[in-house]
C-alpha cells in the first residue's frame, strides 16, 4: 500500500522492548529473500497464529493469548465499548466461531483484548522470548472476510534496532484522522517493532501474528503499515533500519510496525 495505514494493538505492561529487544548487528542489504520464502510458514500452519474478528462493518485479525484472551488493534474495534460482544472465526474454519467481550482498549497505546466467557478452541501459539536486530518474520492478510479463506496474501521481513515509534508527516497523520480515531502521532516513542519489508503489505492484517520463521513464535502483533517516506527524517531513518544505500522519495522501503508481543503479558496462560 501507498499509504500508512493503522493495522493493530495493546499497552504496555511491566516488562518493556528495552529488555525484550537484543541489538544485534546486521546489513539489511544482505538480507536473503529466498531464504525467507524457502523457509515460511506455511499456510496449513496459520490456524495456530491468526483468527478473524468481525466487529460490525470493521474486520481485522487477532492472536490468541491463552484459552480466553484474543489480542488486536484497538482501530479493528473502534467502534465497540468495552463489555460489547464481537465475532471471532477460525482463519480457514467459518464454522468454528466464538462470541467474545472486549474487555480492554486504549486508544492511545493502540491495544484492544477480547475475552471468551467459557473458553475458545483455537490453538494459542508459541511466543517469542525476544526481539532482535535482523530477525526474520513474516505475516499475512486473508484474501477474504466471513469466509473460509482459500488463500493469503505473506509479507516477509527483517526486524531493525529502532525500538521507538517515530514520528509520521503531519500530512499523513491528517490523511489518517479522516480513517481512524486513533491519532498515529500520538504514538511517536512508544515501543515498537520496526521492520523492513521487502514487499508491500496490505489492509486486513491488523492485529495479525508477526513470526520469527526460524524459531516459529510470536513475536509481535502487527499495528501500521507505511514506508520510509511516510516519516519525518526518512534520511536518517534509512540508516537506522540497516540500509547502506541512499534515500530516494517515491523508491523507499516498506515499513511494518508492531506491538511487542511482551506487552500481552498480562493475558497469557
């Protein structure tokens, strides 16, 4: 997508991305795309990081954080108050469904969780003990909403060393006022993963699994999508997320921004 568009969720709780992210070295320009793709998840495996949330006309994706707790972007449910019920489907079951409350949401931390009264049945993944610079990830969007989905479309990545969310154009933020409540400068130095992508994203993602394709775990929850031109300083931004080469508007890299997954803690079994 051409534009910053808000995708998921969460406050953060005791434990912040200073201690969850391990800096590492590493020349994003090296990073190996093959490799990533030759070593995805693969699609049979996405029942155990993703659900669907039907939240009136709004849809978006969501994480299970233990038996009765689901994770997503507050926008995905910014139409609801807290105590109202949303619908939550299988990734690619539309027959398995649960009714879930939500029971949290904070505008400004971009985190909403949902609650099922006598459990769910979907699987609660792995989670990530740690962030780090150069991790491999990859996540998706459903081709379709209140449907089995017969296909996805994957988006895979590196992880930088920027921990802070920074700041957006002030044109941006206006353009994304028009969309969402939720102000997205607002949220500039609040934790964040950073990561480069190598191929545009797409809106449905929100609130979506983040997974460390080596390790096969959680490591965040997916909250906008932009690129390097979408945020003040882009120059400088360039070189923090990895890249030797030069800032040029128009070619700049895709950017994933996600909640560490560290910030659910308080909802995990």
């Amino acid at each position: 997508m051409n534009k910053l568009i808000i995708t998921i969720l969460l406050t953060a709780v005791t434990t912040g991305c200073s201690s969850f992210h391990k800096k590492t070295q590493y020349n994003l320009d090296t990073y190996d795309a093959q490799y990533a793709i030759k070593n995805r998840i693969r699609t049979a495996d996405y029942p155990n990081y993703n659900v669907a949330i039907r939240s009136g006309n709004s849809t978006g994706m969501g994480v299970p954080l233990s038996k009765t707790h689901i994770a997503t972007a507050a926008h995905v449910v910014d139409n609801v108050t807290i105590g109202d019920d949303v619908k939550v489907f299988h990734i690619y079951n539309r027959s398995q469904v649960h009714t879930a409350k939500l029971v949290y949401y904070s505008k400004n931390d971009e985190i909403a969780v949902l609650e099922t009264s006598s459990g769910h049945s979907f699987p609660t993944p792995a989670r990530c003990e740690h962030s780090y610079g150069g991790q491999r990830i990859q996540g998706e969007r459903p081709t379709k909403f209140g449907k089995p989905w017969s296909g996805s479309y994957p988006f895979r990545g590196t992880v930088s060393n920027i921990t802070k969310h920074p700041l957006i154009t002030d044109k941006l933020e206006a353009e994304n006022k028009k969309i969402s409540e939720i102000s997205t400068q607002a949220m500039a130095g609040k934790d964040r993963l950073f990561i480069a992508t190598k191929s545009q994203t797409a809106p449905g993602n929100s609130g979506g699994s983040i997974i460390d394709i080596d390790q096969k775990c959680v490591v965040g929850i997916a909250s906008m999508n932009g690129r390097v031109s979408d945020f003040q300083k882009p120059e400088s931004l360039m070189k923090e997320l990895g890249y030797n080469n030069g800032y040029y508007e128009g070619t700049a890299p895709y950017i994933l921004i996600g909640v560490p997954i560290v910030h659910y803690s308080r909802w995990f079994n």
